[in-house]
C-alpha cells in the first residue's frame, strides 16, 4: 500500500503532507463557485451518458451515478446538502457526495474529464441560461418604451444639445432613442451567445484525453451548438466572459444615461415627470426632500461593472496556455455582473410604466430657449437667403429678445420685419412647435407622423424578436 499518503483530499495521492488550514481557505471557491451547481450536475450526468453510450461506463454504473446526481440536486435545492470548504469548490464537492452515495460508479464519472473541462463547460452554461433571462428581461423593457413612444408620438419637449435647449422634439422620439441603445444591446447579447454556447468538455485537463468521447453527443444533450476546436484553448480562455461583460458594461451606461435624464427630469428644475413615491427615498435632515434613488443606485451600478470588465481582463492578460489557478477569480465579477445587469433591469421595467409625466412644463419649455430659431433662419432660406447671412439676421432676433427677456413666439410681423423685410405673415406658422416638428420628417427624424411608424417597427421588433429591424 502507499502508506506516506497524508492527506485525505481527491488528488491527495502524491501527498505527503495534508493541506495548510490557509492554503484550504484561499484556494478555495465553493463559497461562491456552488451558484453554478445545476450546471455541474447537468454537466456530468451528461457525460456520463456519453460514457455508457462509447462503452466506457456500464449502463448499470450510468443509472447509478445519474439517480445520485438527481438526488443530490434535492438535496441541495432543499437546503440538506453540507458544502465543504474542504472539498475546494462546487466540483468535488458533488463528485465527493455522489462517491457517498454510490461508491464505485461515482469514483468512475471522472473517466476522461477534468475539473479544467468541467469548470468552463459549467460557467458557459451558467452564462448561456443567464445571458437568455436578460434578453427577455431586455426585451421586457424594449416592449413598454416602444409601447410609450407610441401614446407619446406627439407630446412636446424641448431637445437638447450641450443641456440647453435647442430643438423640439417629441418625447416618443426620445424614449426611441432610448429603445434604439437597448435594441444594439440585445444584438450583442446574442452574438456574444453564440461564442458562449461552444462546449469544452473532453479538452479534459488540457490536451484532450484517450478515451474515445463522443464530444458531439455530449454537445448535443447538453445544447451547445459545438464541442470546442482546441484543447488548450477550451480549458484557458475566458474570453467569454470578458465579452459577457463588456457587453454588460455598454448596457449599463445605457441604462446610466437613462438615469442621468430621469433624475434630471424630475428634479424641480426641470419638473418633466414624476417618480412614485415608493421609487424614492427621503432625507434624514431635510423633510422636503424626495431622492430618486433608483435611478441613482443605477446609473452608479455601471461603476461595478465596469470595473469588473478591467478584472476579467486583466485576469486574462498575459496568462500562458493552459488553465491557470487564476481562472478561478472569473467568477465572482462574472456572477455580480449578471446580478447588476439582471437588477437594473428590473428597476427598469417596475419603474419606467409608473412615471408621470407633466407634460405642460415640457411643453412650456420647449417654447422657451428659442427652440424654433432655426426654422427661422430655414424660412428666410426659402424666400432666397444664403444660410449663413439668414443665420446671422436670426442671431440678432435672438439677441435683441435676450436683451429684453422676450420670446420669440410672441414677436409682432412688425417687430421681426426689422431685422428682414424678406419676412411676411406666414412666418407664424413657421414659427411654432408643432410645424418645427412636423417638418422634421426625415426618416428617423422626430416629426409624430415619424415617430409612429418608427414605434410601430420597435413594437414589431420586440413582437418578432427579430435582430435586425426592417427599414
Ligand atoms: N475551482 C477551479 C476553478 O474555478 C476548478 C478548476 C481547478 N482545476 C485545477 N486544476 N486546480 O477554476
């Protein structure tokens, strides 16, 4: 017998020594690694039917080690199992209960299969089912902007540039540009499934092993669209997940852009909508005070997720082939970006059919700041006036009614023929929102006859699932 084995861990064979306390703990990942319990589970009794089917396991083994498995998901599901800090991570722990229960078949699950193979076959199918709830999470949202952009084609706000006013718009038209960076996301998002959803089990440690697996079978029922090209590559590479990431991240500063305007608009400055109350939270000090938190927490969620993009990436950077212990630290950044994602989102969706808008202070001050300037100076264009002299003669109009805090809307055809004789009556109808608006009927433009169509193609969108929109 070998008797200077010291240590009762799995791989503890060569051992001489049992494993410092520290070193247990520090190398450990169960504590966060066991969210993907399902997926190692699902994993194996997946490979084990792969090995029944080459001949490699008994069929009897096979029955054996699939009802512990399922056994042991009760266990886990009903709170009764006893994870181990000992057992390192989510892997052993299982395998090491599934020897409890079976004996000999559960030391025989193994065969052709490393933790290096299992460990990336398992975060691909914990990111692949993660990546489809935020899709419909995401389409969720898509659905109620595109289903506002609709009842709100024709509601006037002032567009801005800089923050100041510049142009009317409509407010559909603004919750369209909103659905426009959602709908960018969900296409990436299934892109990047698409190189998640490539299985690397059978790369085994790292350079593939001598049973003669049916990759393609296990791929097969564990819906993968493929097993991985390269051994060395399926074990190592985390670029699925930084690109998972990534992708989280450009979502995110969506959503904080989003953020940044609904806590803008519904401060009293501005006074475009309103937040429930149970989206807000009040001060300590100040009892007048009503805080848009959610919007708030959101939009500095990005900061998270962000820096868990330059983890992951920094992980990864200059790792030599192959799997590494660095690996292991993918996925906490992993796991809290899918819960960042999945709780913005919710926010979201629970928040944005609950906004009240005020519609006449928009309104209001879309008629200020001049926003019709430039219809100005495109009338004077039309009655023959290069643009830039018409722009010139505008400015003046519009720093004559600075100096006298006037509005534009309420000059006299006597007051405006000063600074042009070009001018005549029909300026008025120039002049005012609605034509500002309805003349901007370019497509993609904010005229409400545009942003109709534009929310009819967005709802068909959502409707369709489809990735690219028709035109
Ligand atoms: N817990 C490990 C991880 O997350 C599993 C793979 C360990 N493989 C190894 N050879 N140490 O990466």
């Amino acid at each position: 017998m070998h008797g200077k084995q010291k240590t009762n861990k799995i791989w503890g064979g060569r051992f001489t020594e049992d494993t410092d306390t520290f070193v247990s703990e520090f190398t450990a990942s169960v504590g966060f690694d066991r969210r993907m319990y399902r997926q190692d589970i699902t994993g194996s009794i997946a490979h084990a039917r792969m090995l029944a089917k080459i001949g490699v396991l008994s069929e009897i083994d096979c029955a054996a080690i699939i009802q512990g498995l399922e056994e042991i998901l009760i266990e886990i599901e009903s709170g009764r199992f006893e994870w181990s800090v000992e057992l390192e991570d989510v892997h052993m722990n299982i395998e090491a209960r599934l020897i409890e229960r079976v004996g000999d078949a559960g030391r025989r699950l193994h065969t052709g299969r490393s933790r290096n193979d299992q460990v990336a076959t398992d975060m691909r199918l914990y990111l692949r089912e993660a990546i489809d709830i935020i899709f419909s999470k995401l389409r969720c949202f898509q659905g109620i902007l595109a289903d506002m952009a609709a009842c709100e084609a024709a509601t006037v706000m002032p567009g801005f540039t800089h923050l100041q006013v510049a142009q009317p718009v409509t407010f559909g038209h603004h919750l369209l540009a909103w659905f426009e960076m959602l709908k960018r996301d969900s296409e990436r998002l299934s892109d990047c499934r698409r190189r998640v959803n490539i299985m690397p089990l059978g790369a085994a440690a790292l350079a593939g092993t001598s049973y003669p697996l049916d990759r393609v079978y296990t791929a097969q029922l564990l819906g993968f669209d493929a097993p991985t090209a390269n051994s060395l590559d399926a074990v190592s590479d985390r670029d699925f997940a930084i690109e998972f990431t990534s992708v989280a991240a450009i979502l995110l500063t969506h959503l904080s852009r989003m953020s940044e305007e609904l806590v803008l608009w519904s401060s009293s400055q501005f006074n475009f909508i309103e937040l429930p109350d149970r989206f807000c939270t009040g001060s300590s000090i100040m009892p007048q005070k009503k805080n848009p938190d959610v919007p708030e927490l959101v939009r500095g969620k990005v900061g998270r997720v962000n820096g868990h993009l330059v983890s992951l990436l920094t992980l990864m950077k200059s790792q030599p082939l192959a799997y590494n212990k660095d690996n292991q630290e993918d996925k906490e950044p992993l796991f809290d970006t899918v819960d960042t994602v999945l709780g913005c989102l919710f926010a979201f969706i629970k928040m944005i059919p609950e906004i009240r808008l005020n519609r006449n202070v928009m309104l209001k001050m879309a008629q200020g700041g001049f926003s019709t300037a430039t219809d100005l100076a495109d009338y004077l264009v039309r009655k023959g006036l290069p643009f830039r002299e018409a722009h010139e003669i505008v400015g003046k109009i519009i720093s004559s009614l600075i100096e006298k805090k006037g509005n534009l809307l309420d000059m006299t055809l006597v007051e405006l023929q000063r600074f042009s004789h070009l001018i005549t009556i029909d300026v008025f109808s120039i002049l005012s929102l609605e034509n500002s608006l309805a003349t901007r009927n370019v497509l993609g433009g904010t005229a409400p006859s545009r942003v109709r169509e534009a929310a009819a193609l967005a709802q068909s969108w959502v409707a369709t699932n489809n990735v690219t929109m028709p035109v």
